[in-house]
C-alpha cells in the first residue's frame, strides 16, 4: 500500500479526497491544512486524520498530494522531493520558473516521481482522439468560464489557459517557434481574458482564447489537419472527426462533395468517448507511475514546459 498525505483541503481538495479513497493500492493517512475551520470539518466529514505539522504528514507518507495556492507549491513539493517522496502537484507546477527549475532538477536528482495536474490529458474526449494520428496543423482553443473568485491568486493564463497549452505541446511533436498575445485585466490584477497565437517549429499554428469573466462556459479545442479535422468537447465531453473516407471508414455518416479534384467523399464519425473519472484517472496514473517505476502521464518536465510558454504568454501581455 502506498501512503498518501494530501496538503489542501480547500474546494478542489476535497474532490481528490473523495478519489483517494476510492483508489486501490493506496492508503489515505491524512492531510495537513492550516485552516483550522476547514481542517476540523474535513476530519469530521471524512474520518481521517489531521496532521499538525507539514513536515510530520511527509515524514508519515509515501507521496503527497499538494492542491494548496500556487504560491505554496514550491515550499511543500521541495520538502517531500528532499525527503525523497513522490509528489503530486496541482497545475502549474510552481509560482515562477525558477521555483519550477528548481524543481525540475530536484526531482531528477532524487529519482521520484512527480505528476502535474493537467486533468484535461485524462478528459474523457481528449482520449477518444489520442489514437487518431493527430497531426494538425492549426489549433484553435476557446476555455471560457463565469468569474470566480477562487483561482485568481494567479492569471487566467495560468488558471485556465495552461490546460490547453499542456494538451497542445502533447499533441504538436515540434518546438514553439514565436509566441503573441494580447491581454485584459478587468475584474482582477491580473489577465482576466487573452487572445494567443503559438507558431511552432513545424508550422503547426494555435489560437487560444482564454476567458474567466464569460457569461457561459466554453472548453472547446479544432484541430485542423491535412484531410481532416477534429473537434474535441471537453465540458461535454465529446469528440467528432471529419475527413476523407477511406475504404477502412466504418459506422460513419458519409456525404459527397464536389471539388475541382472531382467528387470527395466525407465522413463524419464520432469515436466512442471512455466513461472515466478524469481526476480519479489521473491520480491512478501517479499511482502506476509509481508501483510499475515508470514515467508518469504528465511529469515535471510537461509541467514545465507548460509553465515556460504561459510565462513567455505573460511577458508578452506585460510589454504590451
């Protein structure tokens, strides 16, 4: 059984508790949260222990789990990595790069494993497309929320938009090239909405527009490739391809088309989309990651790299 200490207990904390303990190979020996309203309603509700000290709760586990603020990820994730326990981390890795670059190296020097929460890679639709052979050449991402207080210690980029910027450097096998963006800050300190344009190495481009003052909720992602395109749902979780029917195209609907090359068949499909628990997925992945000696789905490394092209995002908007 593999100990797990879980630091955070606030809203999203809570939903991870709720998977812990519905997660086989794991032992759910507390949690440490300084609140002390939140962390006596937590132990009552939920029947587990709270720890009094953060050194005490990594001392006592396996692995951690820190869903605290973001600027508190850097000071607990050190600790557990020095002490040489697993982590995982709520996206984005860390408050600024040279707390996540320090990180980096921590990590693998220690030769623990260490998961970033990007849920999305385990969102049920983006895995419908995973076997797809992506290899799109435009990208347009629209991640639109109401406003919510909660979250926005940090910028819309790093609150919203890095979920899309993790799932389009996993998919797009190339190097960013440039990167533009515009920003507003309306109802925080901080960008509340803003319009990116990533140009990569191989020509691939994305648009992003992230927003978290909207009057409804949007999590869509395009992908546009040669002979095809994708559409990935994921608020309501649903996948949709269309593209040039090939011999091997079954249950499709098909329509004809007339170009200057002749008639083109198009078929229009919708691949089955897995009944999953994002967040309980994801939380089983560190747990393989960590029974089998693997890599993990998302490790430090993408937690990086994410967290570097949101901060070349934020540069960009500032000089603006």
């Amino acid at each position: 059984m593999i100990k797990i200490g879980v630091f955070g207990t606030g809203h999203l904390g809570k939903f991870h508790l709720n998977n812990w303990k519905e997660i086989a190979g794991v032992d759910l020996i507390g949690f440490y949260d300084p609140n002390d309203e939140t962390a006596n309603a937590v132990a009552s509700e939920y029947g587990i222990r709270r720890f009094e000290s953060e050194d005490e709760l990594i001392e006592a586990a396996d692995a951690i789990d820190v869903v605290t603020p973001t600027n508190l990820h850097f000071a607990v994730c050190e600790r557990a990595v020095r002490k040489g326990k697993h982590v995982f981390v709520e996206k984005p890795l860390a408050n600024t790069m040279q707390e996540a670059e320090t990180l980096v190296k921590l990590v693998q020097e220690s030769k623990v494993k260490m998961q970033v929460g990007h849920v999305e890679r385990f969102n049920p639709a983006f895995l419908a497309a995973k076997d797809l052979h992506l290899n799109p050449m435009f990208i347009e991402v629209h991640r639109l929320a109401q406003f919510n207080p909660r979250g926005t210690e940090v910028s819309v980029i790093l609150d919203l938009m890095i979920h899309d910027i993790d799932a389009i450097l996993s998919i797009v096998k190339s190097e960013v090239r440039t990167v533009s963006a515009s920003g507003v800050a309306v109802l925080t300190d901080t960008p509340d909405i803003a319009n990116v344009r990533i140009e990569f190495h191989n020509g691939c481009v994305a648009n992003l527009t992230s927003s978290r003052i909207s009057m409804k909720k949007m999590r869509k992602m395009r992908l546009f490739q040669k002979d095809a395109y994708i559409g990935i749902d994921f608020l309501d979780k649903k996948t949709e391809i269309i593209k040039l029917k090939e011999a091997s195209d079954t249950g499709t609907f098909d329509f004809d088309i007339e170009t200057k090359q002749g008639v083109k068949t198009i078929a229009m499909a919708a691949p089955a989309v897995p009944q999953v628990n994002a967040m309980r997925l994801e939380l089983e992945s560190f747990v393989q990651a960590i029974q089998n000696d693997t890599v993990p789905v998302v490790n430090e490394i993408d937690g990086y790299r994410a967290m570097e092209v949101a901060h070349q995002i934020l540069q960009k908007i500032n000089k603006a």
